[in-house]
C-alpha cells in the first residue's frame, strides 16, 4: 500500500463516475497542501489568444477526461502515484477581464506553490501563461526549457506594438532574464510565416530550433539526446504546446497548423524526459469549444501523464 | 452573511474556473455530512435504458453545466442557499456491469441518506433509478409523486419477460407498495404506442394520467393545481425525466417524442410546486452522448434549480 | 392478430436491431408487392436544390429513425397496420447525374405503383420530386393538394431560365394539367421574398395561400377545415416540406427559414387530416448532412406516421 | 430598376457562390463610403466576455449566413435596398490584445461614421462593444434605446472591481450620460440571478425593466407600444441580444437562459418597431465556436433585416 | 457471371439508395440461409461496456457506411464474391436488460450458424460479445486467435467481483477452454494501465503479448509472420477491436488509448492473414454516439471486406 | 515594399475580422483584373458528384479558413505574393440546375481568364470542374499533368451511360484531346474497386498510375522525381483531390477512402512541385457539410499555398 495519494480505481468505480479531479486525485487547495510534490494546477485563462479563444475551459474538460488515464505507465510499468505525492490543486486565479493582472495572479499564485516545495505541472490556458510562470519559477536565476510547439511564441509584438499575447512569451521571459536561451530548445516548430523575425530572435539569442523537417528525419530519440545535452542538469521547464501535434491529433486547438506530430511521436519524444531535471510543466493551448467531443482533451492529459512519470522519477531521485 | 453552505460566485471567480461540483457547492461526502438538509446527488448509471444509452455521463455533465445557474431565482427571488443547507453529496455507488446489484446499491445509498435526514434531490441516471430511490423513501409508508415525462413508465417488461427497464419502474414501485398510485399524477404523456397496455393498467391503479394535448389545453396553473390536490399534505416525491420537455429544448436523452413542452412550459408548471411537501426529486434521462453541446445538461440543471426552490421552502416551512 | 403486415415491436427487438425499413415494416419490392395498401416508399433525390443539397440521403435516414415509431397513433389510438396493409417498397429509382432522366424514372415508377393499386407515402428527396410524383397520379384529372410548407414552390425559373428546381414544381404541375390550383391549399409560408412573382402566379391561378401568420392566428382547427373544404371529396394529394417546421424543429433541411411552425403545432395540423381522400403524400427536404444527429429525420418519420394514420383511415373508408 | 445599391439575387447566382458580404451587398469601405445611408458593419470583438468567449468570430460567419435573406420582407413587402442606400462597411477595427485600446478605435471609427451621415446596423461582437457605439452616438445628447435581452447588463464590476464586462455597457452609459435611462427599455429578462443589484440600479435610474413572463403575457403589440411610447419621437438606438432568444433558438452564444423568446414571437416584437427613430442598432453576443452549423449566426441576420427594413423606413421618413 | 451473391454496384444504383444491408448483400435470414459460405451478422450489444457505451448502435451504421466498400480489393484484386457465397443474415437475437441472457441468444445462435456450414464475420458490439461467440466455435476444440487491440482484455474482474465485462472476456475463454492461449497473439497492445494482472495472466498462459512499440519497430510483415506461425493450420478466430487504431481514426469507441495503429498499418496486419485457416471473425466496439459522422464505422466495415477477402479465399481453398 | 498585392497581415489585423478572401488578398473581378499574374478563383459547384454532395460550398469555407495561412513558406521561405502578383478573382459561374451549362460557364471564364494572361489556381467544385478547365488549358495543345488523388477518375460512365460526373473528367480529357495521357501520373491511388476497367484504360493510354503502396514505399522523392520526368519542361497542370488524404485528415469529402496521405506526406510530395512548368492548378472535392469544423478545407488551403509558391518560382523564373 503505497503511502501516497492514489488515484481512484476505475476497476472499483466506474470512469464515469464521481467529481471530476485530474487523473481522479484527491483535491487540495494550495492553503492545505502539505507534504505534496506534485500540484496539478489548472490555469482557466486565454486573454493571449490572437485568433481563436477557448482554452480558459480546458482545465474542465482535462479534469474530466483525465478520468480515463489509469496509474501505471504503459512501457516503463512507471507508477508515479507510488514515487510521490501528487494531488489536484484546483484552478489557479485568473481574471478574463483583465490580462496584466491575471499575470499578476497567476505569478503570485506560483510562487507560493513553489514556497511550499511543491513542482508544478499545469493544465493550460493559452501559451501566455507560462510566462507568469517562468516568472515565479526562474525569479532567482534563468531556467532552462525543453518547448514542444508549433511555433516559437518569439514574436515581438501584435496590433500595433502590444507585448503580451500568446505569441510572445519566451521573447518576455528571455528579456526578463527568467528563461535562458541557450539552455532552451523548442521542437516541431512549422506553419507558414509572417516573416523571419521570431526565427531570427531566437537564434540570436541562442534557442535551439529545431523545425519538424529536422525532428521527423533525426528521430525522436536523437532530438532528445541533444536537448538533454543542451539544458543539462540545470532546473528545466517542459513547456507541451498541443499544437505541436497535427490537427487531427487535436483539433481542438487555436492556431492548428497541418503537417505535425502524431501523437505516437509526441509521446516517442516525451519518454526521452527521463532524466531531465524538472522543475515544473504544462501541457497549453487545449480548446474545448473546437473539440467537443474531448479527444484534445484527452490527449493532452495523457501527455500531461507521461511528463508526470519523468517528473516523478525526477523528483524521486532528488530526494534519494 | 448567511449561515449555510453558498455557492462560489460568478462575480468572483469566473464560471469556467474552479473544480466542477453541483451549482459550485461545496462538495461533502455522505460518510462526512452533517447538517446537510439537501443532498444533491448524482446516480451515474443506465442499465435500465432499451435504446440509447447515456445517463451514466450525466452527472458529471451536469455539474460541469450547472456553474452557469447562479443563486437567486429570477421570479420568486428566492435564494434556496439562505433558506437551507444545501451540499454536493458525489455520486452513489452504481455498479454498470450488474442491473440487480446497482439497485441494491442505490436502495442502500438511500436509506443512510435518509436516515441522515438529508432530502435528495438527484441526477439521474435513466429512469430505472427512481425505483430503488422509491424504495428507501417510501419503505414505512408509499409516497405520493409528481411526475413530468412523455412516457407512463408503466409498462410490465420487455424483451420476453424482463421487468427491470427504464419503462417499468412505477409499475414495480406500484406493486412494491413504496408508490401510491391514488396520490400520483403523470404530466406530458405523448408519443406513438405499443399498445394501450400501460395506460390501462395506470388508470386502473388510480394513477392520474395527463395527456400533453390536455396539459396543453388547461395550462400550467390548472393542471398543477389538481397536482397539489391529488398529493395533498402527504409526503411527495418530484420525478422530472428530461424527455417532458420538446426534443428541441432535450435532444440529449434516450427516446425522444417530439410535441413536447417547452422550457418555458415545464419553468411555469415547476413554479406552481410551493407548497407541495416534497421529500425526494430527480431529474432523470439526460445523456450527453446526444448532445455533446451540453444545453440539454444545463436545462436539467435549471429544473433542479427550479425544483430546490420549492424543496427548500418546503424544508424551512417543515422546521418552523 | 392482423391480417396485414406488422412492424417489429421493439418490445420483442430492442429498436437499435434488425435491418432498418421504413417504421420496422417487412420490405417487398414493387415487383413483387401484391396486396399493400400504403407503399412506403424513398426518393433520394436532390437535383433540383438550389443552395444545400443533402436529401439524396434522407431516405436511408429515415428508416433508421423511424424505428422509434410505434405502432398506435398516441390520440386517435388508430393502429393502421390493423386497418389496411402497409410495406417498404424500398427506394425509387434515380440518377443524380442527370435531372431529366430521374424525373422520368420516378414518374414511371409511380404509374406501376398505381397501377398496382397502391397509396404512395414517400421520404423525398428535395421538393422538385413532388413533379414526377404528381404527373403519374394526376395523368388521368388533376388532383387537389394540401401542402405544408414555408414556400410557394411556384417560382418560374432560376439560373437564367433553368424550369426545373424545387423552387419551382407546382408551378409546373399546374401548367402541365396534373395539379389543380383551385382544389390546393398551401399552408406556412414564410421568409423573406426574393419578389412577388410566385404569391401573384398562385394567387392568379387560385391557389389558397396560407402565410404563417395568419395560420397561426386562426389557428390548426379553422385552417385545417378550411383546407378540407377546398379539396372536398376529390383525390388529394398531401405533401408535407419540413421546412414548414421552424429550424429549430428541423435544422437538417436545404433552405430553413425562421419563425416557423412547432412540431406540436404541425401534428395539430395533421391530426386535422382525417376525412380527407388522400391518395398519395409526401415528407420531402429531409437533409441529413445538416443534421447528423437526425432529430429531423425522426421528426419527418413521425410526420409520415400522423399522415398514414390518417391515409389508413381514408382507403379503409373507401374499402368499406 | 432602384438607384441603390442591391443585394446579388440567389436567382441570379446561387446562393453559395460569391464573396461573402452582408446580404450579398456591395462592399465599400468606410473611406470610400459616399451616399451611403445605412452602413452594416463588423465589431469583431469578444474580450467582455466573463464566460464562453466566440463573438469575435461572429461577423464571419454572419456574413455567410446572410446569403441566405432575400432583399424582400414577408409582410410588410418592403424592399429596404429601394429606399435607401445600404452597404457592407467591413469590420471596425480593433484589438483583441487590449480591452480599453479596442473600445477607443470602435468609438473613433463610429464617429467617423456617424460624422458621414451614415446609420450604423452592426453585427457584434460581444455586449460590451454597445458602450463605445452609445459614446459616437450618444456624444451630443443622450440617446433612448430599445434592448432585447436576457439581461440587464446593468452590473457595477466583476472579479473584484472591472467595470468593463459584457455585464456592465449601459450602466457605465448611463453613468457617463450618453444614455437615457427614462428613455429606456428592457425586454425578455430572465434567468436565475446573482442579486437584485442590477434591477435596483435600473429601477432607481428610471429604466423600464421587462421580464419575459411579463412580456409573454402581455404580448409583443402591447409590449411594444409601451416601449414607442417611451422612446418618443427622439434618437433611438436597438440593441437585440442574440440570448433574449431561447438557447434552443440561439445555441451560439456566451450566456444562454433557457425560457426566452422563440425566433417567431422575436420577430413579432421587431415588427413593432415601424414608426421609431432609430438612429443605430446592433445585433450582438452571436458565437460561432458554439453553434457551428451557423443556425444561430443565420437568425441573428434575419434579425438584423427586420431591424433594417424598420431602419430604412424610419431614414426614408425623415428624409422625405 | 458469377453464381454467388453480389452487391449492388454504386455505377448502376447510387450508393445512396436502397436499403441498407452489409456491403449492399442480399439479406437473408439464419432460418432460410442455404448454399451461404460466409455469413455477415450483426451483433447489437454492448452491456459488457465498463464507461462509453454505444456499439449496440454499431451494426446499423456499419450496414450504412458499408455502401462505400467496393467488390474487388484494391491490391490482390480478389474479389470474394466470386469466390464464396456471401449474405447479410441480419443481426443476431439479444436482450439489453440482461447481460447473461444475451450471452445465451449468441452462443445458441452461434451454434445454429456454425452447423449450417456457415462462417461467420460479424459485427458486434461490445468486445464482451466474442466470448459466447467462442463457445459456439471451440465447443469442440479450443481456438486460436489473431487479435488486434489495444487491450488485452484479460483482466478477471470489476467492481467488486463481476466477471463478465468487456475487459475479460478472453480470460474467460481461456478458463473455459474454448480458446486455446497458445496459439493465440494480441497485437497493438497499449494505453496506461491500471496494474500488470492481465499481462501477467496473458503471459503464464501462454499468450503472444505483442506491445504497440514492438509492433512498430518490427512491422507487419515481420509481426504477421510469426502470428501465422503461431496459430499455424489449425482452426483460428480473428478479433479486430476498432481501439486497436490511434482513437483518430476510430474516435467513435468506448476506450481510446492515443498512440495507436494507422488505418494504413491495420490494413498492412491485416492482408497478411492470407494463407490463415480462418473460421470466424468479428470487429467489434464500433460506438456511433461517439462518432456521429460515420468514419469509425465505414472503418470498421473496410477492415471486415479485408478481413472477408483473406476467410474467402481460405474457404475457397478448404473447398478445392 | 513589394509592387504586387500584399495579404493583410494577422500581426496588424486579427485574422479573424475583416472579409474573407483567399488569403486575405484583395478581390478584383476578372473584368477589371490587370497585371495578374495568379487569379485564385471558386468554382462553387457539384453536380458531378455520384454519392455525397457538398463541394459547392468548398470555396466560401476555404476563403475563410485561408485566413489562417501566413504569407511566407515555412520551408523555402518563398514569398509567392513578392514575386508574382495574386488576387482573389472570385467565383466562376456555375448553374446548379443543369450540368452542361455549369460545363460551358466555366470554360469560357477560363477561356476569358487564360487570354489575360492569368495562371489560375483553383478551389472546387467537385472534380469533373476539372474539365471544363482543361478544355480551356488545353485548347491548342493538350497538356501534362500532375495528379494527386485516391482515385483515377478515369471511368467510362455511370447509371446507365451518363457520361459527365467526378468520376470521369480525365477519360473525357483524353478523349477531347486536351490532356496528354502519356505525360500524365497519377499518385495515391487506393480504395476497394468496382472492378479494372479505369486502371487498364489509364494503362492502356500511357497514364503512369501509382498506386498508395508504391508512393509510400518509394517515397516522396522518388516519386516526384518520376512526375517531373513524365510531364517535363511542357505545360503541365497540378490537379490535388483532397481525398489523396486520408479521411482523418479531410473527412470533409464526398467518397473518402481509409489508409492515404498524412498532411505532413502530401507537403513533402508537393514541395517538389518546384521546375514543373505549372500552367494552372486546382484543390477539389473539399465538402464542408462533412466538416463543419474547418479543418478539411483549412488543409485544402495550406494545400493551395503550397502549390502557390512552386507555381509563383515557375512564374517568376519564365518571365526572368
């Protein structure tokens, strides 16, 4: 009997039944957390979404579809319910009236989650919310970042000089000093383009990126290998854009661009994890109102699980 | 500032924010409640369904939908939450694999609630559900009931003999002694038939039977007026299955007759049940498989709402 | 027990098996139908749709819809598989390649069916079908109609003079002798006009036309006596679009205009049907790619019960 | 043959083909725009919204669906297009990015509109971009308005203090004198409530507060008259809510309340407004991403031609 | 000219029309059945189904999309209607209200079936359905099998002891010995999993456990080659469980797992069943709610004519 | 600053507002078109469709979603809208009513098109608008051609001799003498077949016919490598079916066939487009009633941007 949390069984109880929590964990506000991990956090925010919004309701639609993720990892036999203490967190606090103060919210919020030991993985909200984020978790030196995407999300700005949207957080957190670019690396990235300049950002700064060309003829496991040689041991932000998926692995997303990775990829490229120090995560950008019937959902939540898995190990072999 | 349990604001915390529960009610399992006057429950479950499954999905659809119904009702002005205590008591126990032993479970589930002296008020499930939920309530002495539906759900059995379906359960609890017939009245009956098999026997039995052509005809006000007469002071249960209201206004639910009510319809003749001593309500049928949109969910959970008014008067009129 | 064919009962057969037919009846082809009464019969058809075809599919699903249809008409009680013989005679033959030539194939396949001494209750198929329909039962005298729909189906021509649209069959039918405008009464209309021309050639030839307003003001009973007056004694075709209904009521149709009928509203009407001497019908624009859950379709089979009902009725009487 | 601009007619070029413009009119910019007197324009904008966001999209797909309203109304037999001239605007700029910098480019944009001597029809949008439509035109003198709605949208603030919601426009309209409370009404309210906030600031102002069970039992003629009767002779804005209509009627939108008006008892009440001076008016809160098949985005455009053809009446008068 | 039954060509009758039967066969029923060499069967029912219910629904769709498989396989050019005689028999008898009885309907048509000389493809269903379907078949002598799954179905039992779900019905098979474990192999197993029980039973019964990763790196024909060498001559079934593809291509089942196999590579698995001495097959958890559009189920029927082409030309050389 | 026509940009204005046009491109009519180098262009209609029908409304749905495609290619970093001028030239004419003069319609605007001096890049329409397009291209001198699609289309006729429908443009072609079979390939072919009769006449007249197996087994490259040999420097037109997909990623088409191209393969295949001497090119069979979400005709739009850039090279480097 493990000491920890465990997700209820849906051997026992049926998957459809029961409140919906992530992967069926018990709850625990923040105020109560004890002796927790892992805090599964959901961030119910799309303020930065240019195009089509919709991933303030993802962190519901997660909750509920998580239900059908069950403990044990299916290749490494991985449980991570047995290594540490994970628990749902509820939603972090956001207003959708107002964007610079959700980022207040949600950085405040963060870094009392931090403060209390806890490792953080998060269930976006638009790609805005990682910079919050990297803000509470590289506030005392730079975090590195392993980024699965589409795009860049190294814009300058949009519709006349605005900072802050989901196309531009990585550029903030680099000016910031909270993300360090050359410990970071961004895969699958694709689309047509405005123009050169987010490419040009980055690589002037020092971000490996690695286009979808690359990754699908180097092989996941080759990719992997040079980005655990790029972040090192240092503390490594996992950051899962669900677009970095083909749109008809997730649909129900708002700026799908065609020609992605299958999800039998994605989790090929997720597996190489172990090994990583990781100090934090999310899975971003799911968008219930354009995928009804939950199969972006639950796809990222299954993501979210095989991060966890690395995360937990992580965590576990910190502790030993 | 009121003394009882209330449900988290949309003022301050966005609707689309927050774990789902019943209304964004506090969420309390049965083992630990405790000055609950009104459980609100899920029963997951649709072994009893002929045709078109789903029910199971509608607890955790509706609590997910119930976040757009807010606190105060928009006629009466009633605010159940100042009145009582009102909590989300999770899902009873339901087993999909075995028709006999859910009923079982159901029935049990009951009786500890009852003896807790919570009044339920539950989302079913299809309508088999209701039977052991008669069971426990009317095991010292039948109840009386209002029941809203296209269907008598009188029929003897199915498919060579079977007596256990969604179409047979008040004939069962008829039989059984928990229902009685002379203080029950069915409102919205419509729908081509097998035969006049059903009908017969309620008549026969005392029940009243009101045809959709004749609710029509009278109205709200009428009808529910010879309701109030027909279960007088007597312990009354609420039955409300989804598929009373048009398909138009339900399409999530398993045998829809078309020329049903409308939502306004079905608000106007819930509205005439203050008064009305109600010890027990559900509101049945709802299966999201049909309506992946979720309106027939959220129309459910309003004739809740619209039910817990009424109940909670009832409860505060009952204890002063 | 019946002398005549009966449907399966889904008391017997749960309604998701078997092969679909029309209402669960036996099927015989035309070849070999001796002794039907009421041929039940598909047109997948669409040629002649304008803006959004889709009704070439309507046939297939409405026989699977129509499995939710039982057998005893819910008001009158009629059973009209006791009163006359009733069968799927499969689907007419078509060529969606060529407009000219399926009308030919159906107007040929409906003399045989006549000829057979058959009562014609079709699933269209898009309006124009009505056409073919017509020349085969009006070849001898020009028949009498009540048609329900939100248009006048009277136009002249689209496209540059194109005669033949279902914008434009009872135009034809009268000009050609087979329909005769002072025995028809067109009942719902509806929607903004693209001109005056098509009320002014109906009202010039003696068509009653029926605007939704004022059917709606004088409501069901006064129409429909109205209507059974115009047509008299002499054969009458029915033919019922369901874009008489509102969109809610039928999304899945071609050309759907708003502030239309209820489906309690339209039953109304048909109910109304009884007495009149109808030899043939039909239930057209049925267009199940708008409408994948096929609550339109079902609602269209429902239709088709309430006028076999009446159908069964008028040959019965005629028999006796 | 009219000396105004015309709508292509669907007997001409099917009504799929061509670019999508407001009822298939010309499109001019505002630039461009010379003799034109009612402009139909775009608010693209949904960053009000507390719940469901969509609006944004809602333009888009309005246009589509307009494609589908003829040039012709069905009983007053008005062509709007033969008394004034009617264009596409395109959409008003703004920006999704910055709530406060979008309300300053709507305002200034209708400005330059009104300052042409054109009267704006716009296809919100959310509710919240009324509020800077009522400052361009309500920069003289406060206007009246007729307001079709759900809701009052008379709230002070949500999540702790913003005062700028899709919940708030016309108090902080009234606040800041561009609108009229005495010469204005509220019609279809309903829907469970968070207080009594809201109806008490409007009473107090001198707003006539509407609800649906009141305007159902009156009925839409003497509803009506009431609200000409407060409006008077004066500068009149309408804004319909796409949500004062049922959800089954409205699918697409951010806050359905179920019980509202259906698309026909609308349209009886929009027919009312002949003899009002109507200086603007939008029809808001449609929301693709929740009512794909576009069912909602299309009545929302029949809606805004029976506000035009009352529009081109009221211009057509006035200029005469 | 062939002497066997042929579908109907969609280059004479439109695929559209006609009623629907499996890929447009004639339809007999098991009582007449006579010369048939492979019988097509539905098999409605899903109580086996532990969370999304739904392949009840199954068969009827399948009928439908079958309309859109051709005569003649695409690469071997076989066409199996020239080869054997094929028929829809309609569906096989069950009872939805209970799960044993329906057990006994398809084992005891099963054996009817079986000794007719007929080789059954069926379409079920829940997986729970192949175990009476095994009891007919290894009645006399256990089985092998080539399955194809994501899932082992091995488990023992659920919710406290129930031992009949989808999840066990080969450990059931093997227990009772109609399933011979050695000569049998799962292919495309994966997903999370809730312990290693059902791995570890599959394993010490001897049963070939062939993981989603293997299977990919080693490739179909590698794989097949050694599932052939395992059943070698003898008499064998083959399960192809519609969850064996990534849930993108088969969105309509009861439990996806992401990270399956490609349409593309089932069908690379499945024509290497040539040469197999197959006795029987079926594809089951087809679930319609889940997939109104149809794509799971037109899947489906394309993977039975793969399957039918390789049972045919197995038949064709017992025969010869 | 470019000289040509610039699409407006998604970092100025959202790309969600403003008209649809393809690409976001300014539209000029073909009357007023001047210095056009590549007109994109509808062709609203699909009357030669022999099952699902839906094509009609492909390019109002592709200019929508193209709003979605940036400017500059991903790969090659080619800005097509810098070196060559494109417009969106609008629809074709097309008849609904009647196919042989919606076939004379569009051959003479492309007649019209081709004498100003314009490459056309097409979205359809089903394919049989293929056709009247070659027939203009074709005129003086039959042209090469390079196809992507599921099926030859090289069929005699249907339902009895009918001659014109998508499954036979190119017989037709080869006939007039307006396509070259012998400098002709068509790549993806797949899908059970009704029999050989279309692969031996592609065979018989020099078509090189590869099927789905051989493209993948050889690659991309390779592939293309023998397309360009085939069509060589000579005029050659790019026709892509989006069924050469497989239905997960365009099941928004009339006759999908499982096991085709990923997106990620149909990008790698056209981007060796690059030195084909393109003349003309078209994406057809896109069928929005089968995708209301978009994504089939997004990807058909990527598609043409694809094709858009090698055409623009092809251009660009003819004039130089």
């Amino acid at each position: 009997m493990s000491q920890f949390n465990q997700p209820m069984s849906g051997l026992v109880v049926p998957r459809f039944g029961g409140l919906s929590t992530f992967f069926r964990l018990p709850h625990v506000t923040l105020e109560e957390a004890k002796g927790i991990d892992i805090g599964v956090v959901g961030i119910p925010w799309d303020s930065g979404t240019t195009n089509r919004p919709g991933p303030r309701h993802a962190p519901r639609q997660m909750r509920d579809q998580s239900a059908m993720v069950r403990r044990m990892h299916q290749v490494t036999r991985v449980v991570p319910y047995d290594l540490v203490n994970v628990a749902d967190l509820g939603d972090c606090p956001v207003n959708p009236a107002d964007l610079m103060d959700s980022m207040k919210r949600v950085e405040t919020y963060y870094k009392t989650l931090v403060g209390r030991g806890i490792t953080p993985l998060a269930a976006g909200g638009d790609h805005l919310c990682s910079l919050p984020v990297l803000r509470a978790l590289g506030e005392q030196k730079p975090v590195g970042m392993i980024h699965f995407d589409a795009h860049t999300d190294l814009y300058d700005s949009y519709f006349g000089g605005f900072q802050y949207t989901h196309g531009t957080p990585f550029r903030r957190a680099i000016e910031e000093g909270v993300l360090d670019p050359k410990r970071s690396i961004q895969i699958g990235l694709r689309g047509s383009m405005y123009d050169n300049d987010d490419f040009e950002y980055g690589e002037k700064m020092g971000v490996r990126l690695v286009r979808i060309e690359e990754a699908i003829e180097k092989g996941p496991k080759a990719i992997m290998a040079e980005a655990r040689e790029i972040v090192g041991d240092g503390e490594t932000y996992v950051s899962f854009d669900i677009d970095m998926l083909d749109p008809v692995y997730a649909p129900g997303t708002g700026t799908p661009e065609i020609g992605g990775f299958t999800s039998r990829e994605a989790q090929a490229l997720l597996r190489e994890l172990r090994g990583v120090n990781i100090i934090g995560a999310d899975v971003v950008e799911v968008s219930p109102p354009f995928d009804p019937s939950g199969l972006t959902a639950y796809t990222g939540t299954v993501m979210m699980f095989e991060i966890m898995c690395a995360m937990a190990e992580s965590i576990a072999k910190r502790r030993s």
